[in-house]
C-alpha cells in the first residue's frame, strides 16, 4: 500500500510527512477509531540483497480511509 502525508502518522498526533510504501505484514485497532496501525515492510526488504530479519519495519498509525483501498482492515 501507499501512503501520502497527512495519511499516516508516527505515533499519536505525529503526521507524517513524507510518502512511504509498505508490505504490510498486519494490520491492528488503534484507540483513535480514525486510525489502524500497519505493521509492515518497506519494498526495498524483498530486494535479493536485502537481508531483513525483522518482523516488520515499520510501525504507523495510517487512516482507515486508506485501508479498504489497500484491501486491509484492522
């Protein structure tokens, strides 16, 4: 999926900025019914050289509005 600023924020009330795409990985509730947090990969994860052993990179609160369009709900 990908998100836009204003779509996402770094943790409550901290809006993000700058474009980003993810490979989610799960998607949960928040406490603000207007946001999910996305657990998620960036592309550049499946790469041959990467070597990324994380469950997950990133860790964003993104709009629910956002969600259906990438076929994901919390």
């Amino acid at each position: 999926m990908s998100v836009r600023p204003g779509e996402w924020q770094s943790s409550p009330g901290i809006e993000g900025q700058t474009c980003h795409t993810i490979v989610i990985v799960k998607v949960h509730e928040s406490h603000d019914p207007r946001f999910a947090w996305v657990y998620g990969h960036g592309p550049e994860c499946s790469w041959s050289t990467a070597d990324c052993t994380a469950p997950w990179c990133f860790e964003v609160l993104v709009s629910v509005d956002v969600l259906p369009a990438a076929g994901q709900r919390p």
